[in-house]
C-alpha cells in the first residue's frame, strides 16, 4: 500500500540521517527487543513483532524475560530496545539517561484471580470487586484460620506482575508468608497457566488472562486505580542498533497503534 511504504521510508530516512545511526549494531543481526513475560504470555509482543517486520522488512528478535532482568540489560546494552510494565524501575534508568526515546504505547491492569465467589442455585455470580486490598485481606484471614484452605501464587520473579503484586501487598500492609503464599515454577508454563490450573488466586495481567484464563477461576477484583498497567517502550543507549529509532517510532505511530487497539486486554493512552 502507499501509505506504508511513504511511513516507512520517512522513518527509515529519519533514522539512518545522523553519523551515529549509519553505524551498525555491533552484534548486527536482528533488532533485540527484550519484553515483559505478561507481554509475551498475552501475545501483543508477538503480534507487534510481526506487524514492524511486515511494515518494514526489519527483523525483530523478542528477549522474553522478567521485567527488571529485561531492563538490567536494557541497561547494558544486552538488548536494543524494550517493551515493559514497570514505570517506576524504567523512569530511575531514565533519568541516568541509560535509556532513551521511552513512549507510552499502552494501558491496561492487573487483575486479582482465583477461585470464584460461592452463589445461591440459579443465581448469577457476583460481579467482580474493586478494591484489591479488602479481598488480599480477606484472603490472610482465611488464611490464618485455615492455611490448607488457600494458596496464593506469586509470580516471584521480577516480572512486571511481581512487581505489582509485591506494591500492592506493602499498600495492604499485609506480610504474605508459606504455606498459603507460594512461588510460580520457572522456566515450564507460563505464569497465568499455573495460575488456572492450580485454582490459586493470583495477581495477573490483564492482557494475558485474555489471551490464557478463564474458568475454573474467576476475576475477583478489576478497575481498581492502584492496579493500572503502563506499558512502554524504549531503546538502550548502550546499543547502536539503527533500528532502535525506526520500532520505537513505529509503536508510538499510526501503525503501532492500531496493532495495540485490536488486542485484547489493551487501551490506547
């Protein structure tokens, strides 16, 4: 089409202009684009992915990681450029200017799972709630009555769900402890799967409980402000990959854009 191949070549000439720019990555091959496991799991990073290199013709190579390992090398000019949910660790490497070009290019939320609500016979279920800390609260109590009775799983990696979870727990001033609090297995599923197949409650992202949730949970708590997700993207400033400007431009455009606001779980900002 015309209009793409105008938008690609205005960013391509833009991008490659500068002195810095004609200097190709020292690692050559694809663009390394580190991202988030929510972003993964809920299939926006793959579908992104597909549509830059249709639009373009550059390769992208997905780093799928937890956040704040995504952005350690993000920091160290591991990767090129990076999609993440975790504004407060990103807006600290920011500010050292160890990155560059960060775009808001979504919204979401995180959202409390887990086992659904008891109703009256013929009845429908409750809607879900809105303030996360009274269910986490509720969830202690019951725990500390009966500590077989609930399990509660935590990502526990550094993802940008862990990273919530753990904020939310502190605004709860609640101190989650064995045998009712446990770690997800890394390295085997994917976090939202072990969260439905073990019927646990959860802190989850939005996104990939559409793209891999559903009965037997049940969303508990949703719309709650203190569980907004901001995605965004960024590229390093230790690496020179000269394709960093053009997928970070690309995202925060017309055609990036319109990828986001057709997946599920995602708003435009």
């Amino acid at each position: 089409m015309p209009s793409r191949r105008l938008f690609v070549a205005g960013l391509t000439v833009a991008a490659f202009a500068s002195p810095a720019a004609q200097n190709p990555s020292e690692r050559g091959g694809p663009l390394r684009l580190g991202v988030d496991r929510a972003l993964e799991e809920s299939g926006l990073a793959h579908r992104l992915q597909r549509a830059f290199g249709f639009d373009t013709g550059i390769a992208v190579l997905l780093v799928p990681g937890p956040a704040l390992a995504v952005l350690d090398a993000v920091r160290d000019g591991e990767t090129d450029a990076a999609l993440l949910n975790t504004p407060g660790a990103e807006e600290d490497l920011e500010h050292q200017g160890l990155i560059h070009d960060r775009r808001v290019i979504a919204t979401s939320e995180f959202i409390v799972v887990g086992p659904p609500p008891p109703r009256a016979p013929g009845k429908r279920p409750p809607p879900p709630e809105h303030r996360a800390v009274e269910v986490l609260e509720r969830i202690q109590t019951q725990a500390a009555a009966d500590p077989a009775s609930i399990v509660f799983l935590s990502a526990g990696d550094g993802s940008g769900v862990h990273v919530a979870e753990q904020a939310l727990w502190r605004v709860a001033r609640i101190a989650p402890a064995a045998p009712w609090y446990v770690s997800a297995e890394h390295g085997g599923r994917d976090f939202t799967a072990q969260v439905r197949a073990r019927g646990a409650y959860a802190l989850v992202e939005r996104g990939a409980w559409a793209a891999q949730g559903g009965a037997p949970s049940a969303i508990l708590v949703e719309g709650d402000p203190l569980l907004v997700e901001s995605v965004h993207a960024m590229r390093a400033f230790r690496a020179a990959h000269p394709a960093g400007k053009i997928f970070v431009a690309w995202i925060a455009g017309g055609h990036g854009r319109a990828v986001v606001a057709r997946h599920g779980g995602y708003r435009l900002r």
